[in-house]
C-alpha cells in the first residue's frame, strides 16, 4: 500500500491519528520505533534543527523537500509535512506540490499567513486576504497526482482577526475541496468544539507545548470531534534540555558520566540506526560474491 494511501485511511479512521512530531530522520526513527502509525515534520524543527534559527520562513522550498525526503526514506511509516505558504504564488505552489510529492510524504500543508510567515503561536503574525489564499489552494489541489496526497488547508486568521473569520474561511476552504482542515491557535476546548462542529471536513489540531491552546489528550481530543492531532515542537524542546544537561555535565565535570543516565548505550543506539540489518545485507553480498568466484575457478579446473 502506498504511503499516502494508508495516511489518509488513518485520518479518515474513526479514531484519532496521533501525529508525533519529529524534526530529523534520527527523531523520526525513534518514533517510529515507539509503535506510532504516521508522522509529522514541520517547519518549527526544521529550521532549528537544519539552521539553529526560529520559524520564520528561513527554509526554501527546495531544502524543506530534501529534509522531508530523509526523513521519510528513515522509516517505512507515512510522514504529514508543512508547505509554509507554498514559497510564492499559485505557480510556485504547484511546483511545491511536486517537489513534496516526489519526495515521498504522504500530505502537506499551506498556510494563509503573510510571507514570511511566523510560528502560529508568536505574535505579531498577520494573513492574506481570503482570494489570495484560495487561488493557492485551489492550484495545490490541481497539482497533485496522487488523488491520496492529502492536502490540508490552514489558517491563521483566528489570532489575527476573531474566530468569525477564521470559521468563516475554514468552510470556504473545505467547500472547495481541502482534505483537511487546521485552524490554528483556538484559546480553549470550547472554541476547538465549535470550529469541529461548524466546520464540515477532517480537522487537526495543533498540540503546542506552551503555546496558546490548551494542551489536551488524544482522548479529550477524539471527543471534541478532532480526526488528527500533532505534537509538533515537543521533539526538539526536549532535545534541548537533554543536551543542555549533558554538555552541562561535560563542562563541569569534564566527562559524560553524570548525564549517562540520560543516554542509551552504544548497542541500543546501533540497533535503532539499523547497523545490524546493515552488516547481514553486506555479509550477503560478500557471500555471494565468494561463491560466486567458487562458482568460476571450479568451472574453469
């Protein structure tokens, strides 16, 4: 089954997919090795992971499709992705589609803010006028191929101009044919409830550690009426600290002794990687190069 096949059976699903989000291949590795269906890799851990910079716009659309390309040949799971505003207009957003598909991920997002755009959970963000937007999502949706390459359609407008608008938007988007939705930022469970339910079409929700909507179960979640929800900045906030400490330890002590605790040891770290399957796959073709070569001196005797 293709990868964008089994992601949209899992957003359709009557239980809600849990998206983890991951910023590299070695987090998406991890995930995946933890029992989780599909993935999600955004722009936030992107560009702090690839630059060491904030979310804002800093990524091409080029270097966002390369990362999502590695991370997805990582693991043999869908992975969700974040377009950013589709770098450019509707030609450019088609382009985006294109280069995303071919890289292997199974969905995207495009987002309504101004470029360039912030995190959807800092202030000072602002969005494009309705048409400007649509004219976008109307040529994402055209672009695809893949009829199972979800595109979800979200907006900001509720952190900038009321949840009327944002509301307002969310059903034009779906009516023209977003396979999902994302308001970004509601302030509370009550307005997550009302988005759900006014609002046809499959919804995600956005679980920002610290950031401006409550942080909810999976459970409390599914019940709102939610079809997907991703964690999307908890992958590198906690690589952070676990490096803050580590190196912290190094510093002070000049070893890493006192932080092993927080480590797996060299073999579990191998066997995540796959070094094993590694070294089976080119023992067999060493094998079959040797007998090969038997094959032929005993042929030639």
């Amino acid at each position: 089954m293709r990868k964008t096949t089994r992601f949209k059976e899992l957003v359709q699903a009557p239980e809600l997919l849990v998206l983890p989000g991951v910023h590299d291949a070695l987090s998406a590795r991890v995930a995946e090795a933890a029992g989780f269906g599909a993935l999600a890799a955004a722009g936030f851990g992107a560009t702090g992971a690839l630059l060491g910079q904030p979310d804002s716009s800093q990524l091409s659309g080029n270097e966002l499709a390369d990362h999502y390309a590695r991370i997805g040949d990582a693991v043999d799971i869908p992975v969700f992705v974040d377009a950013d505003t589709g770098f450019g207009n509707v030609t450019n957003v088609a382009r985006t589609v294109g280069q995303f598909e071919r890289a292997g991920v199974a969905g995207l997002f495009i987002e309504d803010q101004v470029f360039p755009k912030r995190c959807g959970h800092t202030p000072g963000k602002d969005v494009v006028s309705v048409d400007a937007y649509i004219d976008k999502l109307k040529a994402a949706l055209d672009a695809r191929e893949d009829p199972d390459f979800m595109i979800m359609a979200r907006t900001d407008a509720l952190g900038v101009h009321g949840i009327e608008e944002a509301i307002d938007r969310a059903r034009m988007f779906a009516e023209i044919g977003a396979d999902m939705i994302f308001v970004e930022a509601p302030p509370d469970a009550d307005a997550m409830r009302r988005i759900c339910t006014e609002v046809e079409g499959y919804h995600l929700a956005n679980m920002v550690d610290f950031g401006d909507s409550p942080l909810l179960t999976a459970a409390e979640l599914e019940d709102i009426g939610y079809a997907t929800a991703v964690w999307p900045v908890a992958s590198v906030f906690t690589v952070v600290k676990a490096l803050r400490e580590m190196y912290g330890a190094l510093k002070r002590d000049g070893t890493t002794e006192a932080a092993q605790g927080g480590m797996v040891d060299f073999k579990a770290y191998t066997d995540l990687v796959g070094l094993p399957e590694l070294r089976d796959r080119e023992e067999q073709y060493l094998q079959f190069a040797r007998d090969y070569l038997a094959a032929k001196r005993n042929a030639a005797e």
